[in-house]
C-alpha cells in the first residue's frame, strides 16, 4: 500500500515537535504508535482495526453511537429516529453541520453514505455488517431520511452506529486514501511512514484538546512499549502481555475481540468433519492461551464474547486430546482423505500481539497429529484478499487467522458474516444453518438471541466450521502526558476528542 500526499502545503506546521516522526511532542500534540500500516484510509473499511483506530470519530462520524459501557445507542449526526413499519426506519439528521471539503449534512449525503456502503463495485468490509440485507435509503426532506430494508431490521438505530458518514464528493465506486466526513480531525499528511491528522476549527461539536496526532507504526510489542516509555511516543493501543510490566502506565481490558483460525472447508482435506475436529482437539489451548495471551485470556467457543445477545454460554469447549485427535487424522487417512496435503496458516503481521507465536505453536501441535502445515504471514492489504469473497482462486487447504470485533451488544453483527452461505467472510454452506440465521436477523428479544445461541452451537458442535481460539484480553502503554484509558471500543477506535493532558 503506498498512500499518496495530501494537503502538502500544511505539512511543515504539522510535524513540528515531533522529530523524525516520533520526537518529543508540543504541549497539544499526540504521538500514537500502532502494530502495523493501515492497508488504505478508505471508511467502508473502517471495522478493521488497522483503519478503524485511525479514522473512526476522528475524521468521519456516524447516525448514532453505540456507547460501550451499557450498549445503549445514543444519537450523533441523527438526533432522533423512530420505526416506520417493520422494514422501514425514519432518521432526522442533524441540522448546521458541514463536511470537511465544506458540503453540507443533509439527507441526500446520509442517501449517499449509505448507497456508497452497498455498492457492490467496493469491498467494504463494513457491509459486512448488514449480511445480505439489501438496503434503499431515501431523502423525505432536507433533513430526513427513510432507510427500508427488504427484511425487519429490528436493530437498525444500532446499524446506523456503524455507518460511516463520508462527503457527497468522496469518488462512488473507488476506494480512497484521503477520506473527508464530518469529523473533528482533516487528513493532512499521509505516507508510508507515518500518518497526520490535524484539529479541524471548522468542527460543529466541542473543540478537542488534541490539535495534532501523529501516527507512526512498529510490529514488535517492546518497541512500542520502549518508544512510550521514552516519550518518543505517548500512547500505543496493543502490547503484548510480557511487555505490560508497569502497572502505572498499562493497562489490561476487555476488548470485545474473538479470535479464530477460520477452515476452508470447501478443499480437502479440510472438508473432512473428521480433520476439523482433530485440529480442535489437538491444541493445548489453556496452557498457550497462558503463555501467549495472559492469565486472564478467556478461552472462546464462539466469536462473540459473552454479555453480547445471542452468546451461548452452554456451549463446551473441546477437550485437549492429541491422542484421540491422531486417530481421527488416522481414521480419515486409511478412507483415503489427503491429510499429506500441505495447509497453509494464513496469518497477517503484527495482527495482535503473538499471533505470530501462536500460529508457530499451532503448528507444531497439527504437525504432531500427522497434518502438513505451512505459514505464510502476509501485510495487511495481502492478508485481506482471503478475508472477503471471493476468495483467490487457485489456493490450496487454508487456515485463516481472523480476529473479529463485535462490541455492538448483539450477534447479528457476526453469525451471518461468518456463517450463512452468502457471509462475505463465510466457508460455511448449510441451509439448515442458513434458516436459523435467517430467522434471528428477523426476530427480536429474548427469540433473537436464542436462535443465535442455536446457530453457534451448530456451528461448534455439529459443523466443526472453525477453530475458535479466545477472548482477547488487550493490553496498552499510555504516557505520562495523557489522561486517557481504554475501553471496549480501543481495539476498533481511538477519538482523539476522547484524550485529556494531565
């Protein structure tokens, strides 16, 4: 990825204080150090976290805002809404407010957001939100907008809480590396070292502190942790937890992210059921979980974490079992399933911390039950062509490293991407499974949340679709200069607005 220029002629202003991008920053300025390069800067990729963390409530803005301590979905540039009928939601934008490249907020640019979200013509990993839910906004007036859908969407104020808001000018069908919403912060440098983003004046909510935030990137865990330490940084979002060692300035959360090693389970011989459970099984997963992540790491049967509606706590983990799992891989081998086949690990550098040891521990374990296993760890903008459909063709047996953020309160943000046949990250092909998931999108309450119970353990239990591995426990290094602390959104997003200096 090679990010092109911007807003050159403010450069000079804005890298003052901070050295060869990483000195001692101005009284108002912010150094943030993150795990890996941004693949691009485009907002229909923003629930990634390498995009996300940059742009999210920085430069663009949503309807609404899902606040992370309660899930309560509270408004932002949509001030109030109500439902029409059952596939008809009706928003008021908020009045006064203009883009960055001086458009205004009205409702054909909300008409446009959402247009530009669904366009088929982009990969947006944020539709993925929707499943394949087809939405048609409409602008009533200036100021309202009418989203139908052509199934119920009980939890669309909460979908709208993911929808971000881009100018009307923004190109329609190309993806972007200079991204202008209605954010407190412009784009004003972007290369392959280093991002800036700087306070916009013309902002029509409350002036952060923050004026500028430089950002800077570095895989290893100890080097960002060193570089806060040093004030050659002030914050840095993930560090591993053998690097979390001063209790005055790390801090330990929560972070609302699933990880897994998705199967492809359309090659051989990851189509065997029998093979999928071997590499469940075949993981010490509470002792690496230890190692690898810390004490307080929590083991997942399911990639949302618990507390969100739909996780189904009576879901039991696969028992460590190597023996049993080598008699699988046998059983299945002596019935002529190619388990000599080499499978590739998919993992993605700097993803999270250790997910390098823990795809090399991984991969001893299979080895020892009789798979061949290879990794191949990719940069970010290489690692996503296997993250959407469709995916390469031409690949061989793949396990894929995947970590998902589901901090919305409810499972319809990841059962249907996942796993319905249509789900753009999805291996899985089930009608039974796709019904299920089908229903709960429509269904509210206390039946919504049991029918995604339903739907994980299918997959779990019957399907074998994945090897689900944790709830993350995430871990930050923040200065002394900062008054700021992580919550369950850090891992998807950092607002500037949020930081305070002490």
């Amino acid at each position: 990825m090679t990010f092109s220029l911007k807003r050159g002629s403010a450069i000079a202003a804005l890298v003052v204080g901070a050295g060869s991008f990483g000195g001692a920053a101005l009284a108002q300025d912010v150094t943030i150090v993150l795990p890996e390069q941004p693949a691009n800067l485009e907002p229909c990729r923003s629930i990634r976290s390498d995009i996300g963390r940059v742009i999210n409530m920085n430069i663009t803005e949503t309807l609404t805002i899902i606040q992370p301590d309660t899930g309560e979905v509270t408004p932002h540039l949509a001030t109030e809404w109500e439902q029409v009928d059952d596939t008809t939601w009706r928003f008021k934008i908020r009045e006064g407010v203009e883009f960055q490249d001086g458009a205004p907020l009205n409702a054909e640019a909300v008409v446009n957001s959402i247009n530009r979200l669904m366009n088929p013509d982009l990969t947006c990993d944020s539709r993925s939100k929707f499943g394949d839910v087809e939405l048609t906004p409409e602008a009533v007036d200036e100021y309202t907008v009418e989203i139908k859908s052509d199934i119920p969407m009980p939890i669309m104020p909460t979908l709208a809480g993911t929808i971000q808001v881009v100018s009307p000018n923004m190109p329609f069908d190309e993806e972007v590396n200079d991204p202008v919403g209605t954010g407190p912060y412009t784009l004003a440098e972007a290369d392959n070292e280093h991002i800036v983003l700087q306070r916009d004046d013309g902002y029509w909510g409350d002036e952060p502190a923050v004026e500028t935030a430089t950002y800077l990137w570095r895989n290893e865990s100890a080097i960002r942790a060193a570089m806060v330490e040093t004030g050659e940084a002030d914050l840095t979002p993930t560090i591993a937890v053998q690097d979390a060692t001063n209790p005055e300035t790390d801090f330990a959360y929560l972070n609302s992210e699933s990880t897994r090693m998705r199967i492809d389970m359309s090659i051989p011989p990851l189509d065997d059921e029998r093979v999928r459970r071997a590499l469940n099984m075949a993981i010490d997963w509470d002792g690496m979980g230890e190692a690898l992540f810390g004490p307080d790491v929590l083991r997942a049967t399911q990639m949302v974490v618990p507390g969100v509606r739909g996780h189904n706590s009576d879901i039991e983990p696969y028992t460590y079992d190597p023996e049993q799992a080598k008699a699988l891989i046998e059983e299945a081998k002596a019935d002529g399933v190619p388990v000599d086949t080499e499978i590739t690990l998919i993992g993605r550098n700097g993803f999270f911390p250790n997910s390098s040891e823990s795809l090399e521990a991984m991969q001893a374990l299979w080895s020892e039950i009789g798979l061949n296993i290879a990794i191949e760890e990719l940069e970010a903008n290489d690692w996503v062509r296997y993250l959407d459909k469709p995916f390469p063709e031409g690949r061989g047996p793949t396990l894929f490293q995947q970590q998902h953020d589901n901090n919305t309160g409810d499972a319809g943000f990841t059962v249907p991407v996942m796993y319905h046949s249509e789900g753009q990250y999805s291996t899985v092909a089930n009608e039974e499974l796709d019904q299920i998931i089908e229903e709960a999108m429509a269904a509210t309450g206390d039946e919504r949340g049991e029918l995604f119970q339903q739907a994980f353990a299918k997959v779990y239990e019957d399907i074998v679709g994945d090897v689900t591995m944790y709830h993350m426990i995430g871990y930050v290094r923040v200065g002394d200069r900062l008054d700021w602390k992580p919550d369950l959104k850090t891992n998807s997003e950092i607002r500037l607005a949020d930081i305070k200096f002490n």
